[in-house]
C-alpha cells in the first residue's frame, strides 16, 4: 500500500495572465523535484477526478457553484477580484482540485493509501461558502473534510493550515461545524488581513508578526495546536499546506525554511498516529518561488510518506 500522490494536466491549463505569481509551473517544478528527489518512486500516482455537484455543495453553496460555472469565459479571461482571473480552463481545473481531495479521502479511508498528497492548483483555503477569492475558486480541503464527515461517517476531522496567509474561506465554511477543529497559523497584516480573532470555538487562529522565524512558527504549534489536537482526537487530518512563509519567497515575510515544514509535518504525523490511524490528506495551497516551493514540499512529502 503506496502514499497516493493526486494531480491532473487540466491544473496546469488554468493561468492568470503573464507574471502572475500563482502559476501553472508550480505543479511542475513539484512534480520534477519529487521526481528527482527519488520520492515519487515510493508513491502511487492518480488522476484527479471532476467534483461532483453533490460534493460542492457540502462546502459551497450551489449558487456561488453556478455563479463560477457561469463566468467561465470562452476566451480570454474573467476577472473574480483584483488579484484572480478565470481563463476558460479555470473551472475544469478548480474541479480537478477539489475532485483530488475527494479521491484522497477516499483512498484513505478505504484503506488503499497510508496518506496522500494533492499537487493540485488553483489553490483553495481563501474560497468560502458563497464567494471565489484569493487565487482560489473552490475550498478543495473544505470539500474533503466534509466529504469525510458526510459521505464516510467520521465523528472528528482536525483541518491544520500553516500557509503564511490565514484560511478565511475555510473558517467560513467550517467555523460552526462542532465535527471539525481548525488550527491556523499565519502572518499578520496579509491577506484577508484579518484571523486573530477566531470566528468559533473549534478555531485555533495564531497570527504571528513579520519576521517571527521559525523558532516563533514552532513555538504556536507546541503551545496553541498540538494540545487543541489531542483534546479533540481527530480521526483523521487534512492539510492546507502553503508554503509561501519560506524566507525565499517575497510574498511573505515569516522566515521559514525548509527544515520548519518537515519539522512541523513531523508533529502532524505524530498526532495522527495517536488518534487517527495515520490518515493525512495534504492539498498544496500556496508558495510561489519555484526552488524554495519545490524543496518544501520535498521536505514535508518525505516526512509524510515516511521516507525521511
């Protein structure tokens, strides 16, 4: 039994425009350093499928999924916020990507992968229940999540987000649903430029200041995430796995580095294995320089599929 590794060629048809910097070599400069890397000979690979109807609607609300069906342009592009444009493959791809999560809970749950990765795009965790933003169309690991709760019975499902950007849209959705802990840490002043003050009480929201570093990022995961976790006994964990708080990357201004996301994948695998069996679905969300994009993911898929 292989960790699953989920993506589809229709990820890399969406694009923004030239110089944008949520881009479609994203998935190829993960895909190449993976390759490279030796750690996709350890994996199973799978296509993303198209989510269903049915499977949006238990995140998003079937008007905004009509509403983004509708804009979809023929040619060209079609401006969703000041920062995200929809070109006529955006919504094939934002199906793909919310389809991967899907797939990967199923995986999971079924028994037939340890853990998955999602190497997916466009991004999710800014997408709420009734609006696209953020680079993101559709909330891939709010549908996951409730695609686990809903479709496969599970009582608790923990939802860990360490993108440098707070996860307004999953808080969104999630924020009132008692099944679900989400425990959240990003920058303060960046967009949504706001998450310090949690919108319920199953949200651990940790801003930390520009320029914490690493010693800071570790130091909210011990204090504030790891006992909301153990308290709450997931029985299985999604990722928003951004890593656009890397000191390389000019969208941010954290510090982290390579070794703080295998470090902090390490304890998610850890609070796994206490309370869920080892199940983990990660979807990539953010990070935007290639190099140091790629070797994060590197650091966090060893650690997760346990090839460190």
């Amino acid at each position: 039994m292989l960790p699953a590794y989920i993506s589809h060629p229709d990820c890399s048809q969406h694009e923004m425009g030239a110089h944008h910097p949520e881009c479609p070599d994203r998935i190829a400069a993960i895909r190449d350093q993976l390759l490279i890397s030796g750690l996709l000979d350890y994996m199973h690979p799978y296509d993303a499928p198209l989510a269903t109807a049915e499977q949006l609607a238990r995140a998003h609300s079937m008007l905004h999924v009509r509403e983004l069906a509708a804009k979809s342009p023929t040619t060209s592009y079609e401006q969703v916020d000041p920062d995200t444009w929809m070109n006529p493959h955006t919504y094939r791809a934002a199906l793909r990507a919310a389809g991967a999560a899907v797939l990967a809970t199923d995986l999971v749950l079924r028994g037939e992968a340890p853990v998955a990765f999602c190497n997916v795009r466009p991004p999710g965790h800014h997408a709420e229940r009734e609006a696209a933003g953020g680079f993101c169309f559709f909330n891939n690991v709010a549908v996951g999540i409730r695609h686990a709760l809903d479709a496969h019975g599970l009582k608790r499902v923990a939802l860990v987000d360490f993108d440098v950007h707070h996860g307004n849209g999953s808080e969104d959705i999630l924020h009132d649903d008692v099944r679900v802990l989400m425990c959240s840490t990003f920058e303060e002043n960046l967009y949504p430029f706001y998450g310090s003050e949690p919108k319920g009480p199953n949200m651990v929201n940790v801003g930390l200041p520009p320029r914490s570093g690493g010693a800071a990022f570790r130091e909210a995961v011990d204090i504030c995430w790891l006992p909301a976790l153990d308290a709450f006994q997931p029985e299985m964990i999604f990722i928003s796995a951004g890593f656009d708080g890397h000191r390389e990357d000019d969208m941010s201004n954290l510090g982290l580095v390579e070794a703080d996301y295998e470090w902090v994948t390490r304890q998610i695998m850890q609070v796994a294995a206490r309370h869920a069996k080892g199940r983990i679905v990660s979807c990539l969300e953010g990070g935007y320089v290639l190099s140091p994009l790629a070797r994060s993911v590197v650091a966090h898929v060893k650690v997760l599929i346990g090839a460190d």
